[in-house]
C-alpha cells in the first residue's frame, strides 16, 4: 500500500493549495479485479483516488485496488533506429551507445550512464526498433554468440565492446569485427542471472519501446520528470510525457506466464500441428499489441486451445487480446474463454472491425480449468497471429 501511495503521489501529481492533482484526457484505470473506469482530472487524497468523468460525476477508488494507469498515447511505430539492450527480466533499454567495462555493460541513455552486471543481460540488438526487435534463433552452446549482418554467427567470449568494434576469443584465435556489421548480441545463458525485483513493484512502459521495472522512484514536480532505481542502485530520468503505461505488481497476481498449461492443442486450416509462444510472439519477437507492449502473455494461431488449472485460491480472470500489430493483413478469428466446461466470455476480432478487445472479469473458482479458445472466424477466414496478453488470475488476499 505505501508504494502504491508513493508512486501514484509521485508520477501523477503537482501541488496545488495543498491538494495533488493533474489534469490529463483520457486516464484510464484499471483495477485489480478487472474493472476499468476512465476520466478527466485524477486527485490524490490519503489513501484514494478520485476520478471525475465527462459527466462531472467523482469516484473514489482505494490505490491498494489499482492493476495499472493507462494514459492517452500510443507506442511510436516508426523511431530512429537504435541499439536496444534486453535484460533477463525482459526489459527493454533502447540506448544511445553501449560499452564493456570489466565485468558489466555501460549503457549511454540521454544524460545518463547505466551499469548493468553481466549476467543480468540476455540480448544487445543493433540498429533496430521495438516493432522490428526479434530475438535471435541459433544456439548459444554455452557460449556468447554474435550474429553477423551477413547472417554468419560466431560463437566465444566477448573480450571487447565500444562503439566502434566487437572482439570475440573464439576457438581459432580472437575475432575482431566493427559494430556497425553486427545484428544482435546474446549473452552465455549458463551465466544469466534474473534482475532481482521486490515482491511489489512497477513497471514503466514509454512511447519508444522502453519497459523499466522499477523498486523505488523519486518525482521531480517541477521538472515534470522522475528518478526510477532499476537494479543495483542504477537510477534513469524518466519524463512523465513520455509514459503510455504504469503497471502495478504485487502477490494478489498471479500471471499465467508462470505456469505451464496443462494441455495445448492447435492447428492450422489444413489440419496441421502448431506451437505457441510464452511471453513473446510467434515470430520470437517483443509482444506489441494493441499499440502497446506487454512482458506477459501468450501468441497462438487459429485453431488452438490452452488449458490451465486454476489455483485454489483464485477469484478471478483477468486478460486483453488482438492480433499481432507486427503483421498487418486481413483476418478475422472468433474467441472464447472456458470455465470448468462453460462459456464464459465469446467475442469475434477483425482487422478491419475490432483488433483489439479488453475481456471483461471472469469469476472463476478452484478445481476448475480454465480454456482459452482461438477458432477460425466468418467464412473460415484464417486468422493472424493472436495474443492473449498480460492474462493473470487475480487471488484470495
């Protein structure tokens, strides 16, 4: 709850008369168990949030409910090309330049210097984008691997990096090869460790791609910017106009990425076998849908079926869904959510009608399954790639 106050306190306000407040179109919020509200002007008092929506009308909403504060603006399609450091976590740090120092990786971000261990780095993309990051396919066999501009890989250990040139110890000596010939960079997986993140904390999503996971912050009212720690007393200036999304974890969430599906059955229109995806699409690439980015969900093809059992101490389900915004074409799929055999929620998704839809809250109970359905749409049209994103089942406190 004290985080919660502080960040809301921090990001969203300004002082006013001794009163928080700021004015903004279109917050959205939304709740732990799925309820979404909207409105013009947020104010912060104690321990709640109040909203006023087009009609005048004034809500108060506790901030220990809050899931997350969406504000009105879209991720950037189209940005300058840039280097973009993966974390373990999943993170996403589009950088200016980046470096090797001895044992961790200095990443030039604006004005700021950031220090990041070795093994809490999984990828290092070169001159790419969010919408164009996809994470590489060849082995690591326990090594650092490099992938070339060329397609050629090299496998070793990374001996040296700045922004001119790559060195690589390899079998047959040491390589040496300018940066602007490499793709992408990932790290021996045999050494990776997981950000370290507290039980309770925020992520930050911005309008080019970046997704910061963040413990404790610092606001800046005049400024209109904050301070996030990230990991290991590492800290970023972060502007609030520059913020689509904030997200709020704690232990009343469970997300289904952390469990595995007790079945999965697919196949394409011609009867064939498909796979799904976990946490990144089809094409293993960053989760962008919607016009936004999430480090949580599922990608899948029409027809498919992922079940889970559900805890026991679960009250609730919790997802959005749509189409891949990577590909672009025409499709159309129906979709349906299962409860312990029932149809609990039914929709249909289409390019050109509705691409994108937030689920309303399922209630579930205990020794249930849950199913979550991709069929073919009107006509057997056979749909893109879906993406059952950021799902969670909300728990018993």
């Amino acid at each position: 709850m004290f985080y919660k106050t502080v960040i809301l306190a921090l990001l969203l306000t300004t002082v006013l008369g001794g009163r928080n407040f700021v004015f903004a179109d279109d917050i959205k919020l939304q709740m732990l168990d799925g309820i979404r509200r909207m409105g013009e002007f947020v104010e912060l008092s104690g321990d709640a949030l109040s909203i006023r929506d087009h009609q005048g009308a004034e809500q108060s909403i506790r901030l220990g409910e809050l899931k997350s504060i969406s504000f009105d603006r879209k991720m950037k399609e189209y940005v300058e090309r840039q280097t973009i450091v993966q974390l373990t976590n999943g993170d996403l740090f589009p950088v200016d330049a980046i470096s090797l120092f001895e044992d961790a990786f200095i990443a030039k971000i604006g004005d700021d210097n950031l220090t990041i261990p070795l093994e809490f780095v999984r990828n290092v993309f070169f001159e790419t984008t969010v919408f164009e990051l996809k994470e590489p396919v060849v082995e690591t066999d326990g090594n650092d691997t490099l992938v070339l501009k060329n397609g050629d890989v090299v496998r070793g250990e990374l001996v040296l990096l700045n922004q001119t040139k790559v060195e690589v110890s390899t079998d047959l000596g040491k390589l040496k090869f300018p940066q602007s010939q490499i793709r992408s960079m990932t790290f021996d997986p045999e050494l990776a460790a997981e950000v370290p993140v507290a039980d309770k904390f925020v992520q930050l999503f911005l309008q080019n791609g970046s997704v910061l996971t963040a413990s404790q912050w610092q606001y800046n009212s005049n400024l209109k910017q904050f301070h996030v720690e990230i990991f290991s007393s590492n800290h970023l200036k972060v502007q609030l106009n520059d913020l689509i999304r904030i997200e709020f974890w704690n232990p009343s969430i469970l997300p289904l990425s952390r469990l595995s599906p007790t079945r999965f059955t697919s196949e394409n229109f011609f009867g064939n076998s498909l796979s799904f995806e976990t946490n990144r699409t089809l094409s293993r690439q960053t989760l962008v849908c919607g016009q936004s980015v999430y480090t949580s969900g599922f990608a899948v093809r029409s027809r498919s079926n992922l079940i889970f059992e559900v805890p026991v101490n679960a009250v609730a389900f919790i997802v959005s869904l749509g189409f891949d915004d990577h590909i672009k074409e025409s499709g159309a799929v129906d979709v349906r959510v299962v409860v312990g055999g029932k149809v609990a929620w039914e929709d249909s998704l289409s390019h050109q009608q509705k691409a994108f839809v937030n689920v309303p809250p399922i209630p579930i109970q205990p020794q249930q399954d849950l199913e979550l359905q991709v069929d073919f749409g009107k006509q057997a049209d056979i749909g893109d790639d879906i993406i059952w994103c950021q799902p969670y089942f909300l728990l018993q406190k």
